[in-house]
C-alpha cells in the first residue's frame, strides 16, 4: 500500500495567534510540507486544485513539478485536476511534461470540483458538469494512447490529425484516479477505463462510500478487468495526533471549530464519530485506520489531510513525524496481514511499464520532422506502432459522446 498527504491548499486563520499567512507562504510551505513527508518515508503527496480565494493551487503541475525536483521517491499527484473546466488538450500536455520531470514519479486525480463558480470563469456550464466530466476525460484517454486523434465531441471544436506532446514518458500514461464524494457515474467511468477509484471518505458516513466504492468493484469486473477485489481502491482520511489522546484533543479543538468547513457544524466529537477524523494517540488512529479494510476491502492508497484548518507550519511538521514514525509503519504490516495474492500492489510507473514491455526496451518518442497535420501522413513518429486502447461503442466509449 502507499500512504502519504492530501492538502485542499486552503489559507486559514490561525485561531490561536489570529494570524492568517500569506499565499506566498503557504505555496512555500507546501514545498517544505512535500519535502519533509518524502524525508519521512511517506509515499505521496497531492494537491488539490483551486481557481479562487482562500486557496493557491490554481497550478498543480507547476507546484508538483518543484516538489518532485526536490524530493528522491515521493510519489507527487493531485486531489483534484478538474476534468470538467480544463481542456483534455491541455491536461494531456501538462501532465505528460510532469510525467517526463519526474522520472514517472506521478498520477493525478480527476474529479468535477466542489466549486460552483468555476464553471462560468472557464466558459462551462455547472448544468452540464457530468456529461462534460464524461466527455472530457474520453478525449484526455485518447490524446493519451493514440499517437494521432481525430476527434468530434459536444462541448469543445473537434480534432483532426492531432498530436499531444509530449508523449507520454515510455508510452505508458500516467495512472489516473477518479475522485468523488457522491456520484455513481464517476465510480462507473473508473470502473469502466480500468483506472482507480478514490473515496474522499471526509465527511461523510463509511456508508455512503461502502456503496460507491462496491458497485466501482462490480462494474470493475463487468468491464472484464478481473475479480472485484483486484479493483484499484484509494482513500482519504484526517488525523491531528499526540502522544496523549486527550492532549490531541485540546489542541486541536480550537482549529476545528473555527475552521470554515467544519465551525459551527457538528461538534468535533459528532464529527468524529460520523467520519473517519481521528483526534487521538497514535494508536487511536491505528485501530480507526486499520478498520477501514473491513469497511471498503484490501485497498492500494491511503492519504491523510494534516494542513488545513490554520494549523501552523510546525504542527503540521510534528503531525508528518508522528505518521511516519508510528502510525504508518504499523498500518503497513497490519494491512498486509492476510492481504490475498491477488490484491494488487499500489500503481507505480515502474511496475506499470514492466507490465507493458518486460524486459525489452521502452518505446520512445522520436518524432519525423512534422507541421502539426496528421491529417494524411500516419503516425508523426519513426516508431510507427499503432496505440489504441479505446472501446468505442461502449458506455463510455467515443460513440457516445458524439
């Protein structure tokens, strides 16, 4: 399994000091706060994306690619890249380029967003939210497997002839999740495409994301990928962690009720009690954490929110130390203990296109001297091979989105 972080990059008030930092600093401390989870063993680091106040990562790919020049194994991703305001053109370039950067060191998640008003800033209508969420990413799939694209869709200009550069780094593309907090379509496109499926599993019930995570592994095995438990399953979670569970408590209580997301909701022992958040020892969020497996199945990632609510920068560093040193390496043996074989390891690049190639070489992406028309000429590659991995005529295939 890979554990690691999420950050919503949001800028909060600390209620303590009542200082609010600068974007500037916490751009900076997510560098910093990436750096010391790699140092520490964890496994990944993602960020989500943002188009507004009180957030600053409105440029994942940029964010990602400084951490991942700065960091040796950590896995760098997103939680969440907008599948429905970007253009699937320029989603394909950036993280292809990010792919390249960091040696394979990366994946993404895309999701729909929980922010209305972005729809209008990018020219989109919210009233079509799913249909593009759907539309989209069967274009990115194809800009991503085949070396030339004509395409005719409903909400951007069509393609024809057309190459997304860079390739992907040795033709295998990045490994994509597909976020969502309530949606059963989301949980069929992954199924579907045979990507992964991440349960936000924050704010609410195990119940509501047992549902959705189950029909992912039925529709997993519909689309003839394999056996339901072979299903590529990731979740997210939050803890504020001391030695002493009452000591956590205390000093986490006036960030929670002061945080825009939870103040004035449920108490923080409701909240507790209703989601996976565990203020507590280290062994309180063992016991809560190893549970999860009962709840969802053997899954592949797990990734906890430690920086929000205006935590300052030293806690959340503490906070890093107390994962990794105690709560992880105990979680990593736990949720292997009678782990099926045929559970699969967590996606990396590297198993991924050991899978693909084997032993042999890597394809590579030499490009013939070209004007940007595909139209007559094939392939725009010296290596000719031809990649498709699209089913058109299915549920989600081309022929539905024309």
């Amino acid at each position: 399994m890979q554990f690691g972080l999420m950050s919503v990059s949001d800028i909060t008030q600390d209620p303590i000091t009542g200082r609010t930092p600068s974007e500037g600093e916490r751009i900076q401390a997510a560098v910093t706060i990436a750096k010391h989870a790699d140092e520490a063993g964890l496994d990944v680091f993602a960020i989500g994306e943002h188009h507004n106040p009180p957030f600053f990562s409105s440029s994942p790919t940029t964010l990602l690619a400084a951490i991942a020049a700065q960091t040796e194994r950590l896995i760098v991703s997103t939680s969440t890249t907008l599948i429905t305001t970007n253009d699937p053109v320029r989603i394909a370039e950036e993280y292809a380029m990010l792919q390249h950067l960091s040696g394979g060191r990366m994946d993404l998640m895309m999701g729909r967003g929980n922010t209305g008003p972005v729809y209008p800033w990018f020219g989109q209508d919210i009233r079509q939210g799913l249909p593009l969420a759907i539309e989209n990413y069967a274009l990115l799939h194809e800009l991503w497997t085949k070396d030339v694209v004509d395409w005719e869709g409903k909400f951007r200009t069509p393609l024809q002839g057309f190459t997304s550069t860079p390739r992907p780094l040795d033709f295998v593309p990045p490994f994509v999740w597909h976020g969502s907090i309530r949606t059963p379509e989301i949980a069929e496109q992954a199924a579907y495409y045979g990507d992964g499926f991440f349960a936000n599993n924050i704010f609410w019930p195990a119940e509501h994301y047992q549902r959705l995570i189950n029909l992912y592994r039925q529709r997993w095995e519909h689309y003839g990928h394999g056996a339901p438990e072979t299903a590529i399953v990731g979740l997210g979670g939050q803890a504020f962690i001391r030695k002493n569970s009452q000591d956590a408590k205390n000093e986490f209580r006036p960030y929670f009720d002061n945080a825009p997301v939870y103040g004035h909701g449920p108490s923080m022992e409701d909240f507790t009690r209703m989601t996976p958040l565990t203020v507590g020892s280290p062994q309180e969020v063992i016991d809560r954490y190893a549970g999860m497996r009962d709840l969802f199945g053997d899954y592949q990632r797990q990734l906890f929110l430690v920086d929000h609510a205006g935590l300052p920068l030293k806690i959340v560093l503490e906070q890093i130390d107390l994962l990794a040193e105690e709560v992880v390496p105990v979680l990593r043996k736990e949720l292997q203990v009678n782990r099926p074989a045929a559970t699969p390891d967590a996606p990396t690049h590297a198993a991924r296109r050991f899978a693909k190639y084997g032993d042999d070489k890597p394809r590579e992406a030499v490009p013939n001297p070209n004007r940007g028309d595909n139209l007559t000429v094939g392939s725009p590659y010296q290596d000719t091979d031809a990649l498709n991995n699209a089913k058109p005529g299915a549920a989600f295939g081309a022929a539905a989105v024309k």
